[in-house]
C-alpha cells in the first residue's frame, strides 16, 4: 500500500523527488512551493490530509517555519535544506515536544555520508604527523545559496572532532550547472593526498532522501542521515 509523501518545495529537487516517489512506495498527495507556501501559510491539517511524512528543500529561511509547522501537525519529515542549522536546537526542541521524528542532512546522498566516514578516519590518522596541513573545496551549480556548502562545513567539523587541529583552508567556487564536487587534501613536504567525492546529478541526492521518508514514518525523535543509514533498505 503507498504512502502519502508531502514535498515542501517543489524545485528541483522536489520535482526529482516526485518523480521516484513511486519506486519508494509513495504516494504525493501534497506538493509546495515557495510562491503558495509564503509564511508557511499552505501548510495545514487540510492540506496535509493522508501524508503520512513531509520532505523538506526549501531554503534557509524558510526551513526552520516549515519543519516546525509540520511538527505541529503530527507530521514526520525529512529537510535536505542546508544553512539553517543554528536555528537546529529550537527545531529539535518541537519536534520532540510534537512527538513527531526529523531526519536532516546537509546532504542526502548515500556516497557522500560514507565520504565523510573515510574522511574523518583519514583526519585522525593524519592528526598524528605534524608535517601534513589539510585544505577544503567544493563546487557547485551558481544557484546555490550557500557557500561554502553544508556538505564542507560538516566535513569540516568532522576533521576537527578526530583530534586534527592545524591548518584547514575552505574554499568554495560556484559556477554553471555542476551538481556538486568535494574534496578534502592532506599535503606535506612530502607528498600529497587527496579524497574527492563527484555528484554526477542530484539523483543521488533523492534517492536517499526517500529512503530517509520511508525510515522516518512512525519514528520519534531528531536524527542526522548518517546514523541511520545502516537502517535503510
């Protein structure tokens, strides 16, 4: 039997996340965008009749509203919106007064979580020679808004919470249509090692995002994608 799915912001990646939502078992019986969705105003118990839970792109001021709107209205959801995440705590702090669960990335793609993983690892190891500085780059499509990317930032975080704590340079380039690249470089006197992850389109990106809805439904609580990837089927 499909689920209902409700798509908040229908984008890009909306419109992608509409057209496989059928291989995941779902049904869309909603669909936003920013123009009927104007101070989260289109999203209401009506509106929302037969979703069983909501996926969030957006952007950065508008997230946080919709994610606690959807809270309110017992509604399970999924935000791959980046650059919001200071306003996390408060989001978190309904979502579990609702009862309801929110699984968020900075990005959904199954490749890039386990990107960050082997990065950090290298972080780590890397930590212990003094020799090696690290740098940061990404780049992606010019209608991005973010930069650097949530996906850097947390890259970053990540190489610092493994124990390495010298140099670490972002950079960021925006530019035509490109879906996204990553990469993270050790270099020393040496030698030099580079780790890069390439997003050859954004089906990746959805794909995992509906793998995440379909976890989330009848979950409680505030998850980061990475924890629950083990759990995905």
């Amino acid at each position: 039997m499909s689920r209902g799915l409700a798509i908040v912001g229908h984008g890009k990646m909306g419109r992608l996340i509409e057209q496989f939502a059928p291989e995941y078992g779902f049904d869309v019986r909603a669909k936003f965008s920013r123009a009927d969705n104007l101070h989260v105003a289109a999203i209401s118990r009506e509106s929302l009749r037969g979703v069983d839970v909501a996926v969030e792109f957006t952007t950065p001021d508008a997230a946080p509203d919709n994610l606690r709107r959807l809270a309110s209205l017992g509604i399970n959801s999924v935000c791959g919106t980046t650059g919001w995440f200071e306003h996390l705590p408060a989001v978190k702090e309904s979502v579990l007064a609702a009862g309801t669960a929110l699984a968020y990335s900075a990005n959904f793609s199954v490749g890039v979580n386990i990107f960050i993983q082997t990065v950090t690892l290298a972080a780590s190891l890397f930590a212990k020679y003094p020799e090696y500085e690290a740098w940061g780059w990404e780049m992606h499509h010019s209608a991005k808004k973010d930069a650097p990317s949530g996906t850097l930032k947390k890259l970053a975080e990540e190489i610092r919470a493994s124990g390495y704590e010298r140099t670490l340079t972002l950079t960021a380039n925006r530019a035509g249509s490109h879906p996204g690249t990553h990469e993270i470089g050790f270099d020393s006197g040496a030698d030099t090692i580079t780790l890069r992850h390439t997003a050859r389109n954004r089906e990746g990106f959805a794909r995992g995002a509906l793998q995440a809805a379909r976890w989330a439904i009848g979950k409680r609580g505030v998850y980061e994608f990475r924890e629950i990837l083990g759990e995905l089927g």
